[in-house]
C-alpha cells in the first residue's frame, strides 16, 4: 500500500471539479492516453508534490527536493522515522486530503469493477450492500429479500491466499501475493464448482464453504456480464426461486443484430451449427434461445449447445475483446410472431442485451407452447 492509496483507495475523481481544482489534461507518453496531473509547491518551497490520476481514475504521486530536483525518497521508507521526514509526510499527508475532500468521491470498494457490480446488484435484486464487520469495513455483503441469506459477499483478500495457485495462462491481471486484492463469493452448484475454478478468475472460496461457494476476483479477469450471472446463479440457489430453476435447466437467452450478423446464412454455411462469443457458464447440452433485435424483436432459434469454453476467433476479438466461444446447433426456427417482445414482456422477460439466464416463467410458456404444439 501506498501513502496515496491511503486516501484514494476508496475514492474516484469527480471529473466536473477536477480541473477547477488546478489539474490539468496532459498526454500520458507511455500509454499515450489522457490522464491529469496537479503539481504543488509545499513546505515553504523545499518541496513540490506531482499528483497524476491516469485513465482508470487510479492515482499516484511523486515528492520531489526542489534542492536537487530529484524525488525524496525517505518519504517512501517506512524505516525514516525522524523528525524532518515526519514533517514532510506529515505535510504531503494534508495535501492529499485536501485534493481527497475537494475533487474525489467516495465508494464502497477498491476495485471500478467491484463498485459496478455493487450498481447492478442493488438494481437488479432490490437490495443494499450491508458492511457488518468493524474489523473490516471493505467487506460488503448482499442478502436475498426472502430469507435474509448471503448470496454474494465482495471482500478483500491477499492475492497470495487465493488457492489453488493459477498456471499463467489462466491469470489475466497478474498481482504480487501480498498484493490486496477484491473477490465477490457466490454460491455454485457444488457439481459444478470443480470445472468453474479451472477458469481464469475464479477460485476457491476465501473464507467460505469450499464446497459450496467460489471467489470470483473483480479486477476485469472476468466481464461484469460473466460476474453477473454467476451471481444469478448463486442469488437462485440461495433464493430457492425462480431463478434458480432457469440455472438448473440449463436454459440461456442470447442477443443477435440482424443489421451486424445474418443467423440464418451463418446455420447455411456451417450445416446448421454456428460458433459463437461466449460470456456466460455455459454448457454442452444446454438450451440457447436467440432474441433477434429490431426490426424483429422476437425469440427466433432455440438450440442446443455442442460445445462450450473453446477459444474465440471471430471478427469481434479486438473490437469487443471476446475470448470464448461456444459451438451451438440450431434445434428449431420460429416465425416471427410466434415470440415477439410482447410475449416475452408478459412473461417475466425484457429486451435481451446480454446473454443471460432464461426467466423460468418465460422458458416454461415457451415449451408448454412446443409441446401442445408438436
């Protein structure tokens, strides 16, 4: 930890008063992205503080002796203890505080991800995050409105804790072990847990029930769409809802762009199977239904996954950053009015934006209609 991560760690910059606070847009050379840097002269002139927030709202700083025009790095020795370097922490100290008080705003947790989760968990399940440890005040937890159980708790952990340990390949933000880092625990199927934590990004439960729970870090390892539905997953068998039954049914909605992709030429040339991005835990044999956007807006294909977790190598790898694929065989084509968005809305359903979850009100109406219709 650092001596600004004491102050920004749990802050984000105000972007409408950053700059009437005196930083300035500058071009960060190495990355080449626009970042903000404020400079200070402090102590009487013996000293200038460089503060710089880059492009992830992240934020450090530099002390430098306006004597030799060179860092002070006693500041940084946690052994300098005497009275002079004191001061000078103890100037610095004030000066971040201020540009803390005057341009940042609080939030819950460390990680942009963490805090987006928090966002789509309040909103999706209608509850709030709860902080019922003193010890640490970081750890959050997310209790099902029906029986008032866990089904998601963010915490943090040393990354050195989480086990078992990744081969390379599976660690995508590569962190120290004493690095602290955020993890949401959820609860899984235990059937399931050993396969989820061959993923990268997901592990072992810290903390938790092994067996039953997985940690899941938020450092972007994973997308929010992927966090999200695994916390679905957990809200369902927590809730004992009707979530949970579309999680044990396998069933999934996916998104398509008839103005960006043509499904049915893409079944033609693959002899009536298409390879596509996967973001969410699925799994050979499950369902998928594909939602065709406007100028349908319906449920056009159900079908059937033959293989799921295989490399990404579609046009969209760089533009969307996709790294898994599924292979899916179309099972039936429906017309299109068969389930327009109306049907869909009335069933517990909205407009599908992301791959998700089947509704279980929405998938029973579906294959109560297959089957009288057969």
């Amino acid at each position: 930890m650092s001596i600004e991560s004491d102050f920004f760690a749990r802050k984000r910059p105000d972007y409408n008063r950053i700059e009437s606070c005196g930083f300035q847009k500058i071009k960060d050379g190495r990355r080449g992205t626009n970042c903000y840097q404020y400079s200070e002269v402090f102590m009487d002139g013996q000293f200038r503080a460089d503060i710089m927030i880059d492009r992830n709202g992240c934020v450090s700083g530099n002390v430098i002796d306006l004597e030799t025009n060179e860092e002070y790095l006693p500041l940084r020795v946690v052994d300098q203890i005497g009275e002079f370097v004191g001061t000078v922490r103890e100037n610095y100290a004030q000066l971040l505080g201020r540009i803390s008080d005057a341009c940042f705003i609080p939030v819950n947790y460390i990680y942009d991800q963490s805090n987006r989760i928090e966002a789509k968990i309040e909103q999706e399940f209608d509850v709030i995050s709860e902080f019922p440890w003193e010890k640490y005040p970081g750890n959050g937890t997310y209790k099902c409105r029906s029986n008032s159980k866990w089904f998601a708790i963010i915490l943090t952990v040393d990354f050195g804790k989480l086990s078992p340990a990744k081969a390379p390949e599976l660690i995508s933000v590569p962190h120290d072990d004493d690095e602290v880092v955020e993890v949401v625990n959820v609860k899984a199927d235990p059937a399931r847990i050993p396969e989820l934590t061959k993923r990268a990004g997901i592990y072992p439960a810290w903390h938790m029930n092994k067996t039953y729970w997985i940690s899941i870090i938020v450092d972007g390892t994973l997308s929010d769409e992927d966090v999200m539905d695994l916390i679905r997953q957990s809200h369902g068998i927590v809730a004992g809802g009707k979530s949970s039954h579309a999680i044990r049914s396998g069933a999934w909605m996916i998104p398509s762009n008839p103005k960006i992709y043509d499904v049915d030429a893409g079944f033609a040339a693959g002899g009536g199977e298409i390879e596509w991005h996967q973001h969410n835990d699925i799994l050979p044999g499950d369902e998928v239904y594909i939602y065709s956007s406007a100028p349908n807006s319906a449920i056009l294909y159900r079908c059937e996954v033959v293989a799921s977790n295989l490399p990404y190598k579609g046009m969209f790898q760089e533009s969307k950053g996709y790294t898994r694929s599924m292979r899916i065989r179309l099972v039936e084509k429906y017309p299109k009015d068969r389930f327009p968005l109306s049907f869909i809305k009335a069933h517990g359903g909205s407009v599908v934006r992301s791959a998700r979850t089947m509704p279980a009100e929405l998938l029973n109406a579906i294959r109560t209609y297959d089957l009288n219709n057969k």
